[in-house]
C-alpha cells in the first residue's frame, strides 16, 4: 500500500514538472547538457567532455587555490550545488560527488534527474577507476583511455627517478596530516619517499600533535596546502614557535593538486621529488 | 560638643523631594529618637546625614565637613535598616566587621580591636552562639548581631534605621538601655523608631519628621503631644506619667481621621 | 584562631594541589616521554625534540592552564562578592563570551596580526561591556534573576555576533572554529600566547585581590558597607576592570570556559568560612587546579581528538547550576 502511494506521488510530481527523461533512454546515447556539483567531477568531466556537453561546473572549479583548471573552467556556467539551480539548468545528467549534500542529491532525483555519484580518489587505482567510468558515462571512452595511459606514463617516468629515501610529513592546518590509504600517501610513496603519517600507523586524513611532528622529525615538511591569506586560528599551527624550530625543510605543494585525484596530481610527486633531490646534499 | 550638624539639607529622590530644609545638631550625650510616620524621610535623612544619598546643604561631622570615606567610619556607624546578610559567615566574623575602618590590616585583630569585638557580643547577648552562621540566626538574633556589629565600630555616633524592630519585649529594652548607656558615656546615639512608647520613655530628646521637615524637636515630653500625634499620626494616644518616665499607648485612630489621609492632617511646624 | 589556622591549611593543600597537577600537566601528552625525561628535558640546555616539546608545547600549556584557572576561580569569587550574588560567574554574565566577540573580531580582521596586543585589549573591551551592560540592567542591589537573564541575553548576542564575524570571514576554516571560541582549548598554544596574556591577567589579579576587605564589608550590604569607608566607585572600577583585564586576556588565547568560576567559590565557601576576603586566594588556587585537571583529562580520555575544556567543565559545572538554581529558587522571584 505504501509502496503503490509513493508510486503514485512520484507519478505526480513526474506529470507536474513535465519532465522529459525516461530511465530507459539513458544508457543508449551520451547525454548531451551535463551539470557536475563536485569539485572532483568538475575536473575530471573538463578533462574527458567533449565540447559542448559540459554546461555547468561548481563554483569551486574556477577557484585557482583548488582547481587546476581554474582558467578553463570559466568557459563554463557556474552552480553552488543548489538543488533550485540545477533544476533550472535542465541537464540531463548530473554529477555528483559521493560527499555532495545527501539532501540535494535526493532531491534531485526525486525530481527525476539523473545523477551518476563519483567516490574520492584516494589511491591511483581509484584515479584510473574514476577516469574510465567517466569516460563511459559521457560516451568518451577514447579520451579517458588516452588519460589513464599519460598518467601510467607519468608514474613510470618517476619511479625511473632515482631518489634518496626521504621521510616526509605532511601538516595541514589544525595539526592534520595523511596517513595510509590517502592519496597524498600514494603520490608519497610514487615518488620514492617514506610517508611519517603511514610510520606513525595513521590512516586517513587525522590529526598529527605537534609533539609527535617533533619527535618524528621528518626531513621534509609539506605545509602547502589549504593555506589561506586570512587569518583562522586553524593555521596558528604554522607560526608555533616549536614549528618553526623544526629543522626539516618546508615545501609548500599546492592542495589544488592533491584535493582531487587525475593525471595532474602527479606533479605534487615531482614537487616532492625535486625537493627531497635538493636535500641530499644535506645531514 | 557637636558630633553631627545639619544644615539645610534638601534630599530629592528623581524629582521628588524627600526632605525639604532639615536642620538639626546632635551633640555627645544625647539619644535621640527620629521618629515620624511611614515615609517622612526617616531612613533618607540618615543615609544623608552619611553621604548616601545626593543632598544639597551642610553636614558636619564632629566639626568637619567634606570628611573621606574613612574618616567618616571613625566618627560615624551606621545599623542599616536592611538586614540581608549575603554569606553564611560566622557571627563573630560579622562583629568583627566593624573594625574594618579602623584598618588593622589583617582580620586577625589587634589586642585591643578583640577587646572591643568582645564587649560588643556581650552587650548584644550573641557571645554564646559567636560561631553560629549568621544566615542561619532568626530575626531578632540576627538584629542583635548587627547592632553589634555597629557597636564595634566603636564611633562618638551612631545613627541606627529601625534597630528595635523585630526585637522581642526584652531585647527591646536592653537595646534602649544601651544606646541610653552609650549616651552617656559621652557618645551619641540617633535612632529611628515607630514605638512611640519606648522612644518616649528611654530617649532624651525626640525628633519629629513629617513629609521631609522637621515638625518637632525637643524633650519627649515637649514632641508628644495629644494633639501632634493627631496631627502627625492621626492617632489618639493615651499620655501619661510614671515614676521615672513617660507613658505613650495608642489607642485608637483619631475621630473624623482616615488613616490613609492622616499625612495631610498637619499643620503645626515649630521646633 | 582555630578559623584562621583552618583557612591556613585550605590554602595549603590547595597550593600543594595546584604545583602537582601543574607537574602532572607538563607530563601528559601525545608523545609520551618519561616523567624524569620530560621534567629534565625543562632545564637542559639542549635543543632536542624532547626540549622542544617540553619548553614550547607543554610548558606554555601548563602555565596558560594554570594563569586561566586562577583567573576564573578569582573572578568568580569577586564577581559573587561584589554583586553579592551566589549566581554571578563571567561566563553565565556574559563576560566570557563578549571578550571571545572582541577576540575573534581582532583576530579574523587581520589587526591582532598588525598590532599584537590588539587581541587581548579587544577582548578586555568586549567583557568591559558585558559587565557594564549586565550591571545596568540589574543594577547594584539587583537581584538574582535580572543578573541572569541580563547575562544570559549578553552571552546569547554576543555568541551570535561571533558566529556572524566567522561565518564572514574568507577563510573557509574560520566558521568551524565557533567550537574554540565557544568552549576553549589550550591545545598547542605557545609561549607567544603566555607573553601576551599574561601581563593583562597579573594586573586584574591585582586588581581583584585588592578588593577582599571591601567585599567582606559588602557581605552586609551596600550601604553599610559604604558607611564603613568602602568607597562603592572604586570597587566598582576595581572589580569590572580586573574582571574585564583578566578574564579577557585568558579568552583571548584560550576561548571561553565556563562554570569554573562558578563551582570553585562554591566548592571553597564553607571552608575559608565564607569569607569573601578568604574565598578570593582559595579561588584563585581552587581554579588553577580544577582547570588543570581539566585540561590534563582531555588529554587522556580523547588523546588526539582536541577535546574542548568547556566540555568537560560544562559536564560538571552544569547540573551543579541547576542544582544550585534548585537550592535558591525561592529567592530567585
């Protein structure tokens, strides 16, 4: 009884919004006016779409602090993953990322959209993962192909680099930092360096005490990202003065490289890479 | 010798006046009632007399005016009327508060501040419950402890807002034989009270407030009269005469007199 | 005598409690050193990991935990005499949170980076307020409720404008930080932090202590107090501004915790007598250790969750309000 009213009223807000878009239609052709909420998706969907199929991107893809492809994504109209918004866009897919608000997403399939959901890269085989299925949802197979094979390429170029074995942290603001089964542990370990947050027997994105930072002391410090001009007592971490102590060599890698997983986040490894290069002539 | 003098005191609450050209001098020896109905400007007229309240005119104090704080709390204690004791502090500490003026800088007092703390208890008849918390004394018993309290401030004045009341028969007139005794040890005493019967029979001299001034001042016998408590008070009382005193009993409200107009009945202002 | 050689012990065993757990906290912490190690490592001259940690970490931490609990059981016990009041405390008058307004506005503005000491003189600023907004409303013999409802609508204004400069400011981590600000922490802050605020919190200690004999006095009341030479402006002065400098300055660097103040005179009135004069330094002593264990306890139940003070403060500090709302209802209306 239940299942038949809901039915019922999904059947009236169905009629009511005159929406087009029958479930079956979906899988036959590529969807042609694409709207992605996430960060993540908005990259990936700029790097695989082909023209004209991407109509709108998230505010965020156009913050250069974030988003590598800040500048291109300009070119394209800009969403706050409102659901009001996106249903006057009319696509007809929509993108999400899996952390996109549960109410949005909801809503927006309520209202009889359809909403494909990208989980966030947190290792290599997660990035290959995510660049094929997109390539298959937008109907841009080749392209993704192209994609997975210049990223393996990249990682075989670094891993042909020889390096000395490095230790190093990252410190992000309020005292975080990535352990095991991050992809900032992954791009770590590509380049040929020894992760402290993984040493320690942290895993995820968790919090790394000050004290321990100390005691580890790790030969480089990647202290780059989520950094902001203004001020937040989030980032009082930087300008403790046992911080600074801290004999380790600081390297900012920009977070716009690393917050999502493509074949750009490669270039966080060479940052790391060339720094911990630098650092072998030192104690 | 004067130890308070008053001089054309005006005393405005808001816009309001209280007290209205008060002029009066108390001198060592003296006990004197201020008496007066509800709202006269009895208690006013004591804060004044202190400094608590704004007021336009002259105060003296033991011959001096424009006294510091400090100087004052020699020459003057207080008994408020109020009676709220905010900390459950022991008894004796609550005497002992009444050394504060004289600024031995520590609560453990000097030979002689003990001296005094301990005549005070004894006057007052609280020396046996001194480590009983204050907070927890009945009415009377609490009176009794703050009147010591201002007794061992050890001042030439003392300027009391109601001390008698709530205080049973007997403590009523030990009090008055005290202040009476305080008198005339060459101190003076000022103290606010509605019992006409004791305030006739144990004070020297009287003085008589209505509507903030001044309507009587002078021997009891001279303020008590049949017709100024109908006035005034808008009561008929019973005068007479003992073998060592004077007798006031109110009897009843005077004829044609409605209580809640007396205040208007009066009409005599000498002094 | 026998009162006095009682107050004596009080503060003795509360001083003794104090320097334990002042040692105790230099102990706790995420990496764990030895009590010999860490205690050692404070008067070495090397500059180790184990050095760093112990003079830049957990000494500031100590000394902060130790200077704000003081200064809330102090202020507490001020407050409580001055408005005579069992209920007065700056967080429930709204002290608290108005000096965390005027950090925050310093801070996420820029200027305390421009101006240091614009951080702590902001937050002075917005607890002179609070107090003077609240004692308006209540006046000097207000009674117990208009206190507290005054404090409540300061605390509840000044919380909101706190969120509202967060939630302005450009810097995404800003708007999560209302949590510190709101509950206070004294993790990880540096010796910075102790330079900074404690000059403010040693003047309004001074400030405070001088007002024990004029708040013995005020225990009879106003008037009577003034008839006994207490000069009620100067105590008026004394207490909002060593309220204001002390309190202040401690939420400033650590946010605001509330109910220490509250607990602790309560806690030590019966035993100093119920002096007001004698609560103050038992207060003082009272709070150093109450927030001390406080802050040691964050550290061993949540080791690197960043477990906020005024959780656990709170857990105790509340259900004691309520109880002593119970107690003195019937003088509240």
């Amino acid at each position: 009884m239940a299942g038949i009213l809901r039915k019922l009223s999904r059947g009236a807000v169905f009629a009511a919004l005159l929406l087009p878009a029958a479930s079956a239609a979906w899988a036959a052709e590529p969807p042609k006016r694409v709207v992605s909420m996430n960060l993540c998706t908005d990259e990936l969907a700029m790097l695989i779409a082909a023209p004209g199929q991407l109509y709108s991107v998230s505010y965020l893809a156009a913050d250069p602090g974030s988003s590598v492809l800040a500048t291109q994504a300009g070119g394209y109209a800009v969403n706050h993953g409102l659901a009001e918004e996106i249903f006057l866009m009319q696509p007809d897919l929509v993108i999400a990322g899996t952390y996109t608000t549960r109410s949005t997403v909801t809503l927006l399939r309520r209202l009889g959209f359809r909403v494909e959901e990208f989980a966030p890269e947190n290792s290599f085989d997660d990035i290959r993962a995510n660049l094929k299925r997109m390539g298959e949802i937008l109907g841009r197979q080749q392209r993704a192909a192209e994609l997975i094979a210049e990223f393996n390429v990249g990682l075989d170029e670094l891993a042909a680099r020889k390096a000395p074995a490095r230790t190093v942290a990252f410190y992000y603001a309020n005292s975080y930092t990535s352990g095991s089964g991050t992809l900032a542990d992954a791009i770590v370990k590509a380049s040929g360096l020894v992760n402290i947050g993984d040493t320690l027997g942290l895993a995820g994105t968790t919090k790394l005490p000050l004290e321990m930072l100390l005691i580890a002391n790790p030969d480089i410090i990647a202290d780059g990202i989520d950094r902001y001009d203004t001020p937040a007592l989030a980032q009082e971490n930087f300008v403790h003065p046992a911080y600074r102590a801290l004999p380790g060599r600081k390297v900012a890698v920009p977070g716009k490289y690393m917050i999502c997983g493509a074949p750009f986040t490669l270039e966080a490894a060479r940052i790391l890479k060339d720094a911990a290069t630098d650092h072998g002539g030192q104690p | 010798m004067s130890l308070l003098s008053v001089s054309n005191l005006h005393v405005a609450l808001g816009a309001r006046p209280v007290l209205k050209d008060v002029s009066f001098e108390v001198t060592a020896g003296e006990f004197v009632g201020l008496i007066g109905p509800n709202g006269a400007g009895k208690s006013t007229l004591l804060r004044a007399a202190l400094g608590l309240a704004p007021s336009r005119g002259r105060i003296a104090i033991g011959g001096d005016e424009g006294l510091s704080s400090r100087q004052r709390a020699l020459r003057i204690a207080y008994l408020a009327q109020e009676r709220d004791i905010a900390w459950p502090v022991s008894v004796e500490a609550v005497v002992a508060l009444g050394r504060a003026p004289h600024g031995s800088a520590f609560s453990n007092a000097a030979a002689q501040d003990r001296r005094i703390i301990e005549q005070a208890m004894r006057r007052m008849e609280i020396a046996a419950f001194r480590d009983r918390q204050a907070t927890q004394l009945s009415g009377g018993e609490k009176a009794r402890v703050l009147i010591a309290r201002a007794l061992a401030q050890d001042a030439p004045l003392l300027l009391a807002d109601e001390p008698a009341s709530g205080l049973d028969p007997s403590h009523q007139i030990v009090l008055m034989r005290l202040f009476a005794e305080l008198a005339s040890e060459g101190r003076a005493v000022v103290a606010s009270m509605h019992d006409l019967g004791m305030a006739a029979r144990w004070c020297s001299r009287l003085i008589l407030l209505d509507h903030g001034m001044i309507v009587a001042d002078g021997a009891p016998r001279a303020v008590l009269t049949a017709e100024r408590l109908r006035s005034v008070y808008g009561i008929e009382a019973h005068l007479g005469e003992a073998a060592d005193g004077m007798i006031v009993q109110p009897l009843d409200i005077a004829a044609g007199v409605d209580a809640a107009t007396t205040q208007s009945g009066k009409e005599q202002h000498d002094g | 005598m026998t009162d006095t050689a009682r107050y004596r012990v009080v503060l003795a065993i509360l001083a003794a409690a104090t320097v334990v757990l002042f040692l105790l906290s230099l102990t706790v912490g995420p990496a764990a050193i030895g009590l010999g190690d860490s205690l050692s490592a404070l008067f070495s001259d090397k500059r180790d990991a184990i050095a760093l940690i112990m003079r830049e970490i957990r000494l500031p931490r100590a000394i902060l935990g130790l200077m704000i609990g003081a200064t809330l059981g102090l202020s507490g016990a001020a407050l409580q005499g001055w408005l005579r009041n069992p209920l007065a405390e700056p967080g429930l008058l709204g002290v608290s949170a108005s000096a965390s307004l005027g950090a925050v506005i310093a801070i996420y503005t820029g200027f305390s980076a421009l101006f240091p000491l614009g951080l702590p003189l902001a937050a002075l600023g917005g607890a002179v307020l609070a107090v003077f907004v609240v004692q308006a409303m209540a006046g000097l013999r207000g009674g117990t409720l208009t206190i507290i409802l005054s404090g409540v609508a300061v605390s509840a204004f000044a919380g909101a404008m706190t969120s509202l400069a967060l939630n302005l400011s450009p810097n995404p981590f800003a708007a999560l930080e209302i949590m510190f600000w709101m509950l206070g922490s004294l993790t990880d802050r540096s010796m910075t932090h102790v330079w900074l605020a404690a000059p403010f919190m040693l003047v309004g200690w001074a400030m405070l202590a001088s007002l024990g004999r004029a708040l013995d006095a005020l225990t009879l009341g106003s008037d009577t107090a003034a008839s006994m030479g207490v000069n009620l402006r100067r105590v008026q002065f004394l207490a909002v501004f060593g309220t204001a400098a002390s309190v202040g300055a401690a939420t400033a660097v650590a946010g605001a915790i509330g109910f220490v103040g509250l607990v602790v005179p309560h806690i030590l009135r019966p035993l100093v007598g119920a002096r007001p004069s004698r609560l103050l330094p038992a207060s003082a002593l009272g709070g150093a250790a109450v927030l001390l264990t406080a802050d040691i306890l964050v550290r061993v139940i949540a080791p690197g969750r960043d477990l906020k003070l005024g959780v656990l403060t709170a857990i105790v500090g509340a259900p004691f309000f309520l109880w002593l709302v119970y107690r003195t209802r019937r003088q509240l209306l």
